[in-house]
C-alpha cells in the first residue's frame, strides 16, 4: 500500500490511500485543478483514481468535489446524512441545484470494500451532520485517516488500534490559541468536544492510550494560526518517548502547503 497527503490544513485536506490496483481519494478539499496537480507531484495519474471517500461536509473537505464528481467520473462514498448537507452547501456555492451522479451511501460502523482495500468508517465527534473517520486494510496492511475530532472516544481508540501508519489530527496549542486572533467564539468551538484535537489532547493519548505499533505517525490538520510544525512534533515525540525508533512510529508532519512524501509499506 501507498499513503499520499496531498495536503492538511484548514484551507484543504485531501489524501490518498492505494494498492496495487486500487486507488482512493479521501476528502477533496483542494480545487480541482490543484488537486490534478499535487497527484502529479507526487507521482499518481487522475484518472487512475477508483473513488472518493467524504468524511464530512465542511468546505475544506468538499471543496472541490462538485468539479471532481464531474472531471473523474467515479462513484462518490458518504453517509446519506453528508450527502445531503453537501448537496445544501455546494448548491448554495454553484448557484444552482447539486446532484452527485455516482454517490454511495455507507453507515458509520459498516466496512464495505472497493477494489481490493477494505474501507471501516467510525463516528468522530465533530460540529458536522454525520461526521466520520477511516481506517484501510489491503495486502496485509492498517491504515487510519482521523481528523476533525473534539476529542478521543473509546470507539476511536479501538478503531485505530494495530495500525501501520496513523494520520492523527494535532490542530492548535493551548496556549497559542488562548492568546491568539480567533474570536472567542471561534475558540470556544475549536476547543469543545466536537471542535478539534490539541497537541496535548493528542500527546495525552500517545502516552495512556496508543498501542505503540505504527510504523508512521503522520501529525494532521495543524493550525496556521494557532500552532506550529515544530510544537507539534515536539509534543508528539515527547510523549511517544522510547517507543519512537528507526523502524517504528517515525513522526511525520502533513501541510497545507505541498504533498507530504508518499509512505510505501
């Protein structure tokens, strides 16, 4: 298997997960054009892509779905309850009616398969209709793409569990975001239990609650704002402790600016 971080950020996330033969775009952030462009950087062809999988309905997830759904022509997975708010949001922005030709309804908590990776999607808690995260199995391998959590609930836990490489969202510092240009009420949501993970919510996990098996630990969805890469990491490394080696839970940060270097396992 291949994971590629086209980018991560509050201004688009889009990722991909392949196999041999199959490819998925989870999330579709980006527009169209930069979205083609970033799969070239990093090596992959368009209209090799098998489907797309929609965690959620927030602009910097669905961005550039209207024009993809139309350029790809391949089916589109989300739960019924994101479709329709979709739908709302990329009428609104269009300026006309919005129908997904090729969507797929799924439900939280049932795998179901496309191509040869076996898709899981769990229930996160975040200000979304029907929000949810991924795990991947193909040829042996776990992968996991969760961001846009409040926080880290038992199921989420579990789900992630046995995991090869684990993209986790690390969004703001606590002090940062305290102190920085937010409005109150925007902090107050990022901080809630359906806002976002801090780095010391995720470091809080690494140390009580993470198996230690990953051999990546991708850090996702920073804050431009309200953290930095290097507080990130060092909140991370810190509390991953001895369990961080050469072969295992090596931390890699995913940008908003440019595609992270494709993991190959």
């Amino acid at each position: 298997m291949s994971f590629t971080v086209l980018a991560s950020g509050s201004k688009g996330n889009s990722t991909l997960v392949a196999s041999s033969r199959t490819r998925i775009l989870v999330d579709v952030g980006l527009s169209g054009r930069e979205t083609f462009k970033r799969l070239g950087e990093s090596g992959e062809e368009p209209r090799s892509i098998s489907a797309i999988l929609i965690s959620h309905e927030h602009c910097d997830h669905i961005y550039g779905l209207a024009t993809l759904a139309k350029k790809l022509e391949v089916p589109i997975y989300m739960t019924e309850a994101t479709y329709h708010a979709c739908a709302r949001l990329l009428s609104k922005q269009l300026g006309q009616k919005w129908m997904c030709p090729k969507v797929v309804s799924f439900t939280s908590g049932s795998s179901f398969e496309i191509g040869d990776i076996s898709v899981t999607p769990f229930t996160i808690p975040h200000d979304a209709a029907d929000p949810v995260a991924f795990t991947f199995r193909s040829e042996g391998v776990k992968v996991a793409v969760v961001t846009d959590l409040g926080y880290m609930p038992a199921n989420v836990r579990q789900h992630i569990r046995g995991c090869d490489v684990l993209m986790l969202e690390s969004n703001h510092d606590l002090e940062m975001l305290r102190v920085g240009p937010y409005p109150w009420s925007v902090k107050q949501r990022v901080l809630s239990r359906v806002g976002h993970l801090s780095n010391e919510a995720l470091a809080e996990f690494f140390a009580r609650d993470y198996d230690g098996g990953a051999a990546f630990v991708v850090l996702a969805h920073l804050s431009e704002q309200n953290n930095h890469p290097e507080v990130a990491r060092v909140a991370a490394e810190r509390a991953l402790g001895s369990r961080r080696t050469l072969l295992q839970n090596r931390v890699l940060l995913a940008s908003q600016s440019a595609p992270l270097e494709p993991i190959r396992l």
